[in-house]
C-alpha cells in the first residue's frame, strides 16, 4: 500500500503529523453475499454421443437452443421460400402466355414434369432447407452447424458411394414385389386389364427433357434438405432433451392434436377424412418405433415423431402416406445406426428420382404429384424393399468398421455452486 505526502517540497522527510494517507486505488470492495464466485470450467471429454445426442457436445449448449434453432431456421426458410417464389412467379409471367393469376401461382407448387417451372419452385423452394437449418443452428450458437450431417462433422462421401447400389437394389425389389403382387391379385380377382396408360394426348417432349434435367439438378438437394431438417435438426432437437423428457411428451402428443385442429378449420368432414389419417398414420409409425427400440435400442420418440412430422408434410392419402411414413422411420433408424445422413439422403435422393422419372414419362398415366396411386400392395412392396436396404446398409456398416459416436470436449463447472450452468442435469 502506498502514501503520498502532503508536502512535496521535502518528501524524503515528511513531518509525522502532516503525513496523510491517500485511498489506495488499487482497494476494491469486497463482493456482496449474494453474488455468485466467478464461472471457473475445465475441459472433459463427453461420453460417447450417438448421432441424436450430438448437439450436447456443443460448447456453449444449453438445452432450449435446439428450440429456438429450429424456430429461427423456420424464420430463414420462410423469409428465404418467399423471396424465391417471387422471382418464379416472375419467370413464369414472362415466359408464360397468359398472365399469372391466382390459380396459376398456386400451380407452380404441384411439381408437374410438363410444367418445368413447377418444379423449380416445388424442388428448389424445398432446398432452401438445407442454409435454413444451419444458419438456425449458428444464429443460436451451436456451432459448428455441420455437426447436423454425421458424427465426423461432415458428410461421409464414402458411405454416400457405399449406399447407392443398396438404394437402387431396394427400388427395384419395391416395383418388382409391387408389379408382382399386382399380377397375382389381379390373376386372383379375375381382372385382365392392363395397369398401364397412355401418356396424355398432349405430351410435351421438349417439357419432359427440360424436367429431366432439373430432377438431376435438384431433387439431390430437395432429398438432402428434408433429411438435414427431419432426420438431421428435428432428430437432434429431441436427442437433445436428456433430462426434460416433459418437454419431449408434450411435443409428442402436441403434433397430432395440432394437425387435427387444423383439419377441424375446414370443417368437420375434414377433421373425420385427415383425422383418421393422422391417428392411424402415428399409431402405426409409433408402433414400429417401440419395437424397434425393444430389439435394437434405437431411441424411440426421435426416431418416431419426426418420421409422422414427414409423413403429414405429404399430400398422399393413407396408403401413400403410410408408404412415406415407413421410408421416414427407416431412414430414422439408419441415421441413428450409423451416425449420420448418407444412408437415408441415398435413399431419398434414388426412390425420388425413379419417382420423378416415372412422372416424366407418364408411368401410370400421370405426369405431376397426386394425391391418389398408393395401395396395401405398394406399401407391402415399400416395406420389403425398405427393410432390405436398411439390412443391407446396417451390414456392410458395422463389417467396415463405421463410426457411429462421437466424443466432444464440453465444459464442466468445476464450482459447486455453477453446477446448475450445467446443461441437461446428471449423465443419463
């Protein structure tokens, strides 16, 4: 502690009495009881984190994050799909005939392979998902958002080539089970007629090859946007939620009583004709993930809720949507088996480009999406093509070796009275 003196002129010698003590600067108060001690951490490694749990190995983590990041991404997406509807409309009111009305804006969000310009906006509004979702994650802080793709932070190309073949053996096995089917049951029913149709009278070729390039153009990004978002953010948002398993409930039973509300605004018959649908759809879809879970451990709501999230997103009736919904929660399952997207985006990507193609070419005698075309015998064909490719891809995983977990460096409070900083509680 250091004094000044009151009389500079003879510092060396100052007087006793005339020496008085200055308030050190240095002094500072001491702290009120009440106040908490300064965050002291050090750096530990987490436990093994599969695939789902991968957003508790962020560094600044906290529990409501992932919420707030999917909501701020659905913020992004919308701003972002408005924007790039703008400028479609735009293009089809210059190329178009006719000027562009209310109906016709509408069309352009019916993927039709005879109306090229649908499916750049059908397609490429859905791809916006993809900087969407990651910017949500970083506007939150939990970075680094490509943790959405796989355990090493990246996609794994390797398993993205290792997944094709078993992706393409999977939709032959579905049309060749279906296409088989079909002819036993119509040999059965007595029926001979043929289950193939013209393609309509005002076929479009020049539309058609037009369309074929923009289904290799995007439906790659439109198959990788919806797995980033429903087996990638919503998946990991749920895997988060270790220890607020209310939180998990509540949002499981919320979705289905929230898609029936809205089916209850357009009136009665819309509640009885969609509701069915929705109770039937999550039953059978939540069904499947308990057994799941029984014989493999898989997680059960986040592999179960986003796969009926999926499954209401599509226009199909029970059938189709059935068919989506079982194809959501295999995808589901891989991307927990094998700790990240590639299986289930190979997957999507190839069943929706045989898709796709079969639309071009008026396979079935339509050429855009409708509501109608599933049966009990393509979900039975669905099903069996599905569960092999997940076998065959499960397989080949786990002989090669496939990192599945992840071990992160979190910080853990080493203060007792921080502990509460501690995201998620004690380790489940």
């Amino acid at each position: 502690m250091s004094f000044s003196s009151d009389h500079p002129e003879d510092p060396a010698n100052p007087e006793p009495s005339a020496v008085v003590p200055e308030r050190p600067a240095e002094l500072v108060a001491p702290a009120p009881v009440w106040a908490k001690a300064a965050a002291e951490v050090q750096w530990v490694e987490s436990q093994p984190l599969e695939y789902h749990q991968l957003l508790r190995g962020a560094p600044r983590f906290r529990w409501w994050k992932p919420v707030l990041g999917l909501l701020v991404g659905t913020v992004y997406y919308f701003t972002f799909s408005v924007i790039f509807s703008m400028i479609v409309a735009a293009a089809a009111g210059v190329f178009s005939d006719a000027s562009m009305t209310a109906d016709g804006f509408t069309a352009l969000f019916l993927p039709d392979t005879q109306n090229p310009l649908s499916l750049v906006m059908a397609l490429g509004s859905i791809a916006l998902m993809i900087p969407a979702a990651l910017l949500g994650m970083l506007s939150v802080g939990l970075s680094p958002a490509s943790r959405l793709w796989s355990v090493a932070l990246r996609i794994r190309w390797r398993w993205i080539g290792r997944t094709i073949m078993p992706a393409f053996v999977a939709l032959f096995v579905i049309n060749g089970v279906g296409i088989f089917l079909d002819i036993i049951f119509a040999s059965a029913l007595g029926s001979g007629e043929s289950a193939s149709t013209p393609p309509p009278a005002d076929f479009n070729m020049t539309a058609a090859l037009w369309s074929v390039l923009l289904i290799l153009l995007l439906v790659p990004l439109q198959s990788s946007a919806e797995e980033l978002v429903f087996r990638g953010a919503f998946m990991q948002a749920i895997g988060a939620w270790r220890n607020h398993i209310w939180f998990t409930v509540l949002l499981a039973a919320g979705v289905p009583v929230g898609a029936l509300v809205l089916y209850l605004l357009s009136g009665f018959d819309g509640l009885v004709e969609q509701g069915g649908r929705v109770l039937i759809v999550g039953a059978v879809l939540f069904a499947a993930a308990a057994l799941m879970r029984k014989f493999t451990g898989s997680p059960f709501i986040a592999v179960a809720l986003p796969s009926l999230v999926f499954a209401l997103a599509h226009i199909y009736e029970i059938w189709g949507m059935l068919s989506v919904g079982s194809m959501a929660l295999i995808a589901a399952w891989l991307v927990w088996r094998t700790g990240g997207l590639e299986a289930a985006i190979t997957l999507h990507v190839v069943n929706n480009l045989v898709g796709f193609m079969f639309m071009v070419f008026a396979v079935g005698g339509d050429t855009g999406q409708t509501a109608e075309g599933g049966s009990p015998i393509g979900l039975l064909a669905a099903v069996a093509g599905q569960v092999l490719f997940a076998w065959w891809v499960d397989r080949d995983f786990q002989r090669n070796d496939g990192r599945r977990t992840r071990i992160d460096m979190v910080p853990k409070p080493i203060n007792s009275a921080l502990s509460a900083l501690q995201e998620g509680g004690s380790p489940a």
